[in-house]
C-alpha cells in the first residue's frame, strides 16, 4: 500500500509540474504551431463533462481513449457535438486527475491532455 501510495504521490507531483493543461504532440499537419490554439480541452477540473474543441473539422474523425492516473482506461460516455467538438461525460469518475488521448492517423493527430475531476 505505501509503494502505491508513493507512485502516486510522485505522479501527482510530476503532473503539477508540467501543467495540467498541458499538451504533449508531435507536429502534425493542418494545424497551426500552437497546439493549445489548435484544439482545447475545457473546463478543467470538470464535475460533469469535459469538451474537446478543435479549431478544424476533426471532431468526428479522431479516436479518445481516457486513463486514470495509473494508466487503467476508462469508460466514458462521448458525444459529437458537431464537426468541432466533443464532449465526454465525466460525471460518473471517480474525483482525480485523468489523461485523455487525442489520436488521429489521417492526419497525424497525436496529442495527450490531463484534466482534474472535481
């Protein structure tokens, strides 16, 4: 129980470090050179949802996949709102920091955002 309690412990901290909006991506094509500008996770932390807002028509092409903080996927409830946006229902999560992965292999797409469940 103290090991698990340590790796969190140690991820959390890491997790603050680097932000926690922060966005992990290669360059991709038909995107502009600011990622946050280029798709935008909202609101973070999150009670019941969390949208994902995209500055091109992507929305109904990318793959998302959610993880907790040991990296265990979790179920979630998506929705396309339209060609810009989708929303993940986020209510029934348990309170923690999660990962959402962004990945579209059309484009190169490839991007990594953590939020916090309140």
């Amino acid at each position: 129980m103290n090991l698990r309690r340590t790796i969190m412990l140690v991820t959390f901290f890491a997790m603050a470090h680097m932000g926690f909006a922060q966005l992990h991506r290669e360059e991709m094509a038909g995107f502009g050179s600011d990622p946050i500008k280029s798709l935008q996770v909202y609101p973070n932390p999150a009670v019941e949802f969390v949208s994902l807002k995209f500055e091109t028509p992507h929305a109904k092409l990318v793959k998302l996949s959610v993880h907790n903080i040991l990296g265990t996927t979790v179920e979630v409830e998506t929705e396309v709102l339209d060609e810009h946006e989708i929303r993940l229902r986020v209510k029934d999560l348990a309170n923690g920091y999660y990962f959402i992965s962004v990945r579209d292999d059309r484009t190169n797409l490839k991007g990594t955002f953590k939020f916090l469940k309140k």
